[in-house]
C-alpha cells in the first residue's frame, strides 16, 4: 500500500522535475545511495531519537544558508574565514557523524558521485520517516544537487529566522527563499522533535512576561534552572514528529516566539487549528514543503562540485 503510493508519487515528481533535480538521479551512477544513507539514519536514530532531529534542522540550516549545497557542514574552506558552524545559530546543531557515515560508505561504493548536499537531503526525509515511526510516506527527495565551496559565519543570523522573530519577520525569510507562509507554517511543525536551550526561549519565560500557559511557563521556568538548561520542543509526545505540535500552539504551550507567532492572525491560525485537527493532512504537506525546501538555491557542476569529505571542501 505504502510503496504503491510512494511510487505513485515518484512517478509525479519525476515528471516535474525541478531546479534540475529529479527523483532517483542516481540510480545509474550509485544505485545503492538512498539506501546507504537510510541505513545510516537507521542505525544512529536507534541509538537516539535526538539525532534524527538533528539531521532535519541540519536540512534546514544548510538550504537557507547559501542554498542547499552542504556550506553548513564545511569548517575547512581556505578562506581563513569563520564558517558557518561557527555562526551563533549553529550552537546546538548535531547530527554530522551520520553525515560523516553516510559520506564514508558511499565513497567506498560510488567515489565521487554522491554530494554532501544530496546526503543532507536525504538523510532529512529519512529522518522524517523514522521519526513518524513510518507514519508518514517514505516521500520521494528529488536530487542532483553540488556542493558549495563557500561558507561564512556572517551569514547565518542574516538568512535565518530568530526564535525571537514575529510573524511579518517569519514571512519575510521565508519568502526571501521562495517559500510561502503556508510552508513556514508546515515546517515549523519539525518543533514537535527534538530540543532547545533555555536561551533561545528565555523571553517567554518568568520573570519575563508572555502568552504562554502559566503552568507550563513555570515547569520550564523549573527545568531551565537545572544543570541542564534545556527542555524538549513538544512536551507532549517529544520523540515523535506529528501534529500534537499544532495543538501545543492553541493551547500556548509552545517555547518560542516564532512558534506562538503562527496563532498571530486569522490566515496562518487556520492552518495551525487543520493542521491540528485533521488526521494525516500535516504529514503531506510536511513531506511536500520539505522536497520544496530542498531545492532553495541549488547549485550545479558550474557552480559546485562533488566534496570528497563532507567537511572540507576539494582544493584548500
Ligand atoms: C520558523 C522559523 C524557525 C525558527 C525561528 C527556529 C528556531 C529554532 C531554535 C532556536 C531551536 C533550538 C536551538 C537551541 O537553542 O538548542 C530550534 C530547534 C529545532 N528546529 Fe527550528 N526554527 C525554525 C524553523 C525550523 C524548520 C523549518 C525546521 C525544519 C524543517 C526546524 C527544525 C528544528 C528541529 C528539528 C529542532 C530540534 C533540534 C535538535 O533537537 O537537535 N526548525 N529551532
Ligand atoms: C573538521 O571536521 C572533521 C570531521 O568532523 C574533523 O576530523 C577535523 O579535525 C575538523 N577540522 C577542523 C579544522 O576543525
Ligand atoms: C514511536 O516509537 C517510539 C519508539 O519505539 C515509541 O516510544 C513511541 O511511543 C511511538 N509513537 C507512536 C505515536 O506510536
Ligand atoms: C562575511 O564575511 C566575508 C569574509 O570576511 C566577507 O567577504 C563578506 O562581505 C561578509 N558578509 C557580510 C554580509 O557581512
Ligand atoms: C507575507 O509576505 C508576502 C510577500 O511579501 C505578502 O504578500 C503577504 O501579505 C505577507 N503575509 C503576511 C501574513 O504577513
Ligand atoms: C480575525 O478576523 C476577525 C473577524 O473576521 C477580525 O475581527 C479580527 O481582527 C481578525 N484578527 C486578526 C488577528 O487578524
Ligand atoms: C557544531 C559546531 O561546530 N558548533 C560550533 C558553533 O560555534 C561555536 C562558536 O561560536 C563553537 O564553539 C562550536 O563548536
């Protein structure tokens, strides 16, 4: 039933091709890829739930930075320049030595065909698969994509959205890469995994004031005075990427001031509230925002290359 669909939809996709990406573009040249990577996510997620929220904000982070071409995973470029994973939004990113993994065991079956932006790419909709413990399609990533050779640190804060960000802010940096409210909408629901540092919500928190649920302000007011200052994105089902997300939000029970955002006028709370409430509709849209996110920015063989290490880029 599953794989039907999901051929239904490669067939779909394959046929709209976009930003010269195509679904199965390495079937030829590196059969084995997708599966390599999968394996990868498979064999880290089992060992933690965390990681694979990892590699879906690493997804993120690497296509508003300079387009989907791996510049977040580079700290080696021969500038002398910061890259970006020195950037002050990259603190908390994890989930590189699946990349690394991934990267290795493709080499030893396909030297130089695989990019790391591919990788990224894929390991973010596997992840997306393992962690809706399959609920979700196994959705077709179209790819294609090359590899940057330029990352800089400067550049994070400017292209990504803060947690501080109010909805207009929101809009704007994600239209400012060709992606509609509608997709800021659907891709805040990744906030339903993983976790975040009290810094980052700190203004929502008491003494400070805010729309949050009091009750759920002072808990996490509680758990950010731990040695661990941090606290799980979706309190309710934390391991599990689904809508339970959207219900946080109306109920103001979310951390952020972009998550709260979403409820700040009538277009985008509608989403939220069907998002919410109608079973299976969040995990399409998720899927599809996500095959739309990836092809921000990419790059070709004119402007990018193959990196042999997903870390450094070929010629230093
Ligand atoms: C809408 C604007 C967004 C803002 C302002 C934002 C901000 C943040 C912040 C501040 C954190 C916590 C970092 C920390 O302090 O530890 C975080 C975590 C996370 N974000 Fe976002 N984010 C946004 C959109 C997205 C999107 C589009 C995705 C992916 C599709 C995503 C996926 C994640 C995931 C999975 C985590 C948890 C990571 C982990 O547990 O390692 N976010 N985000
Ligand atoms: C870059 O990252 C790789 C892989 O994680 C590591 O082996 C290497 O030492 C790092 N190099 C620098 C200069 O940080
Ligand atoms: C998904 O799987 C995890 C790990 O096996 C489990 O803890 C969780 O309860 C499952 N969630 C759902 C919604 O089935
Ligand atoms: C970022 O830093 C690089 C290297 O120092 C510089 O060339 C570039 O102009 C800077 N960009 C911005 C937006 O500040
Ligand atoms: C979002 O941005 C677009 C493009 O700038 C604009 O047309 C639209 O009105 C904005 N919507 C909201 C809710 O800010
Ligand atoms: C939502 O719609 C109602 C009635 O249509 C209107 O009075 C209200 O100002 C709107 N609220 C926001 C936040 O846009
Ligand atoms: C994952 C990673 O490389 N994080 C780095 C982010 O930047 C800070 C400095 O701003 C480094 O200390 C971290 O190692």
């Amino acid at each position: 039933m599953v794989k039907i669909a999901a051929l239904a939809l490669l067939a779909l996709l394959g046929s709209v091709a976009c930003q010269g990406l195509s679904v199965g573009h390495y079937s030829y040249s590196c059969p084995n890829a997708e599966a390599i990577v999968r394996e990868a996510v498979k064999n880290a997620r089992e060992k933690n739930r965390g990681t694979g929220a990892g590699l879906i904000r690493l997804f993120f982070h690497d296509c508003f930075v300079r387009g989907c071409d791996a510049s977040v995973l580079l700290n080696t470029t021969g500038s002398g320049e910061p890259t970006e994973l020195k950037g002050p939004p990259n603190k908390t990113l994890r989930g590189f030595e699946v990349i690394d993994a991934a990267k290795a065991a493709l080499e030893e079956a396909c030297p130089g065909v695989v990019s790391c932006a591919d990788v990224l790419a894929f390991a973010g909709r596997d992840a997306t698969f393992f962690l809706t413990n399959r609920t979700a399609a196994y959705f077709p990533m179209p790819a294609g994509r090359y590899d940057g050779r330029v990352s800089f640190a400067n550049e994070t804060t400017l292209n990504l959205p803060s947690p501080t960000s109010g909805l207009q802010q929101l809009n704007k940096s994600f239209h400012a890469k060709g992606l509609s409210l509608e997709d800021m909408v659907t891709l805040s629901g990744a906030h339903s995994v993983g976790r975040s540092s009290c810094s980052s919500f700190h203004d929502r928190i008491p003494p400070n004031p805010s729309d949050m649920d009091p009750e759920f302000a002072s808990s996490l007011r509680e758990q950010c005075s731990s040695s661990d200052p941090s606290a799980m994105q979706d309190f309710k089902t934390p391991d599990d990427l689904d809508r339970q997300y959207y219900q946080n939000a109306v109920d103001h029970k979310v951390l952020f001031t972009s998550d709260a955002a979403l409820m700040a006028s009538n277009e985008t709370a509608r989403m939220v509230l069907d998002n919410a409430h109608v079973s299976g509709l969040w995990e399409k849209k998720f899927a599809a925002a996500m095959v739309k996110m990836g092809g921000v920015g990419v790059k070709t063989s004119a402007n990018g290359e193959i990196r042999k290490k997903c870390w450094i880029v070929n010629k230093v």
